[in-house]
C-alpha cells in the first residue's frame, strides 16, 4: 500500500519500444497525461525533472534502483509504448525503489489516436494501491451553447474528460437542454429539455443513442434532475400539483410521489450517499436556503444560516465527509462555492474573486468538486480540491460552458 504524502514518486519519460514517430508520441502523451493525473490526485510528492535528468539513462528492463534511491524516488513508475499498425500497446510497472519490489504490472492496448485512455488507465491503476479511488477515467458533464442556432435559445448536454479533454456532445435537439446528472452506473444522464415546449425531465442511454421523457405526461414543469445512488430512483422538482415541490419516482418515471407541500419554491434535491436523505433548495424562510428531509419528506431541517442566497445544493457522495456544496451568496453580489458540514454546521467558501461561481458536482471519490464559473458573460468549466486549494479551468472547448456534474 503506498501510503499518502510519504512517497515521493519518479515517474521518468515513457521509453519507446521502437523507434518510429508514432511510438515516440504515444509515449510523449503518456508521459505528460500520466503525470498530470497523478499530480491532480494531491496525495504524492514527485522527484523534480531536473533531478531525474542528471542521474544516467535508465534500462526499463533493468533498472539501477541505486541511482533512484540516491535522487530520494521512493516509487519508480516505468512506462514504455509502441505502435503497429495503428494499435497502441503501453506497459506500465510500478517498483518500490528500495526494495525494487514490483507493485504493479500492466499492460493496455488499442487504437492509437487518443493515447490519453491510456495514461487514464494507468493513473487510475497506480491509485488502486492507495486507499483511495482514481478519477482519472470519470467524465463531466455539461451544458453549453456552443452549437446554438441562431434565433434560437439553444443548449445541448456534452460530456468530457475529468481534464477537460476530449468533449463531445450527446443531445442534439437543437432545443434548450440544461442540468444534467449522471446515473451512478455512467450510462445514463437525466436531464431538463424544452424539447416539446415545456421543461421536461428526459433520461438519456448515452451509449444507446436514445432518451425517455419522465414527466411530460405529468402536467406542470419539471426541473434539476437527480438520480439516486442505487440507480433505482429520481428526485426531481415539479409544479404538476400547482407549486414547485420535491417528487420521487421510480427510474423510469414511474409511481411518482411528492415530498415537499408547502407553499414556497422547493427545487434542487440531492441525495445523500446512503440513498436516505435528500437536501433541496426551499424559499420558505424568505430567500433560498438549503434544508435537508428524509426520502418519506419528513425530518425537514434547515441546513444553512450564512448568506442571503443558497442554492443548487450538491452531497458529497464519499461518507468520509459529511457535507454538502453549493451556491452561495456570502459577502458580495455575486455568487461563491461554499461547502457546510453537515455535522457543525460551519461553512467554508471555495471561491472568490472569479466572478459568478455556481452549480457544484463532487467528483465521485469526494476529493474534488466542478463547479461553473463566469465574468463578462463568458462562463467556463473549473475543477477544485475540496479545501479550494487549487483551483484549475478546464479546457473544455467554445462557448458558454455550465452546470457540470461529474460522474463515473
């Protein structure tokens, strides 16, 4: 088990197997990805360029664990490539170095055009000797106005890489499409579209090339899909009975049931990740607040006492940490992320001084969120640490980029 902030990693350049451009370049991107994923993990420190580079070139068959040990590597991770014929074979072995002890050994293969699957893999194999889970191989979602028609009001849903890499869109409707939620599974994503006129709640097989329409046989509008952790029902707000309240159905729309009825404006709900709990946005103190039930409606507690205005709430889905994110406005007009322990109730702000920050998604191990963030009507994907530490955007592509969330 590689223990959390002790070992310090070497992770040297990808040795070709052959000595052809197209192996050199699977290697060059399995170098760089692979580095990047493990740094983004934050749990490792790492053996700087400049000391690898003074030290003598590596046999990848037959390392000189010495000459690592003497540059403080504790891990050495080797990697080699090569193409044939336009398929891509990377190997990755991972050594303790003080005992050249090999931890791991694998080996992948496929087409060799997007050589980042590949140092996904591998980051993500790497983390299962920690405790804790990789996220290299996880997707986002989100919405963006990339592909509008003119004269129209026009958002389509895309998916991407963890690292912005990679997008590409999934509705194509040419409608208005907006908030979307992934299954826990990751085949499928919920979603509201104006697609018929009137906000309805869609779930989409993304890998099937067809979507199912949950509530527009219902009545009223419908909004901010989620489904729950065992894949097996969905939350959703609604105004069929005549006020925005909280409803539960099964995953496919059916036996709906409504557990907020009060005569404020509930929406937004999120599960907690035993699938128990559900937290909303409600107005029935005067302004948006975050209150959390139980999935029967009852238990109904207010969540949030800082702030004039607390919205889009998001539950961490790790049981590690008990908290929840969401959009908050804390001490000026615009908007922060703001996370609240559940326990204490003490809330702690991720951002500021970046404009409009909203609509958190934690990432499935619960050690980073997604959030949106825009300034002058320009609206961009970032990625956190939960502490707000490190704030990176993500180069997700074109246009107004929304309402992440951040699935399997």
């Amino acid at each position: 088990m590689i223990q959390e902030g002790v070992q310090r990693f070497a992770i040297p350049d990808c040795g070709p197997r052959k000595g052809d451009e197209a192996s050199r370049e699977v290697c060059r991107a399995v170098t760089q990805v692979l580095r990047a994923d493990l740094q983004f993990e934050n749990l490792f420190k790492f053996v700087p360029q400049s000391l690898m580079s003074a030290i003598p070139p590596m046999d990848p068959e037959n390392p000189n664990f010495a000459d690592w040990k003497g540059i403080g590597a504790s891990v050495l991770v080797i990697t080699r490539a090569q193409v044939t014929g336009g398929e891509a074979t990377v190997e990755v072995r991972v050594h303790f170095v003080d005992t050249g002890q090999s931890m791991l050994a694998k080996r992948y293969s496929g087409p060799a055009d997007n050589p980042r699957v590949f140092a996904h893999q591998a980051s993500d194999d790497v983390m299962t000797l920690t405790q804790y889970r990789g996220v290299a191989r996880t997707k986002i979602a989100f919405v963006s106005d990339r592909d509008r028609v003119p004269g129209r009001a026009t958002k389509e849903i895309y998916i991407m890489d963890y690292d912005g890499y990679n997008p590409r869109r999934v509705t194509v409707n040419r409608s208005l499409n907006i908030l979307p939620n992934w299954s826990p599974d990751g085949r499928s994503l919920a979603y509201v579209s104006y697609r018929r006129g009137n906000p309805d709640v869609f779930v989409a097989s993304i890998y099937e090339g067809r979507s199912a329409d949950l509530t527009g046989d219902k009545g009223g509008a419908a909004f901010a899909p989620a489904i729950s952790p065992d894949g097996k029902r969905i939350a959703y707000a609604s105004s069929r009975a005549g006020n925005m309240d909280i409803w539960v159905a099964n995953i496919d729309g059916s036996s709906p049931r409504r557990l907020t009825s009060t005569g404020a404006l509930d929406t937004a709900p999120t599960w907690s990740p035993t699938g128990q709990e559900i937290a909303f946005t409600s107005g029935r103190s005067g302004s948006p607040q975050i209150y959390v039930m139980d999935t029967e409606g009852l238990n109904v507690r207010r969540l949030t006492n800082v702030g004039s205005w607390n919205d889009a709430p998001a539950w961490n889905p790790s049981k590690q940490f008990g908290e929840i994110a969401y959009t908050a406005r804390l001490e000026n007009r615009t908007f922060d992320i703001a996370v609240v322990d559940i326990a204490t109730r003490q809330v702690r702000q991720l951002t500021q001084g970046r404009g409009s920050c909203e609509y958190p998604s934690w990432a499935p191990s619960g050690r980073h969120l997604t959030f949106a963030c825009g300034r002058g009507g320009k609206w961009q994907i970032a990625v956190a640490d939960r502490l707000g530490q490190t704030i990176t955007m993500l180069p997700a592509g074109p246009g107004k980029n929304e309402q992440p969330d951040w699935g399997p």
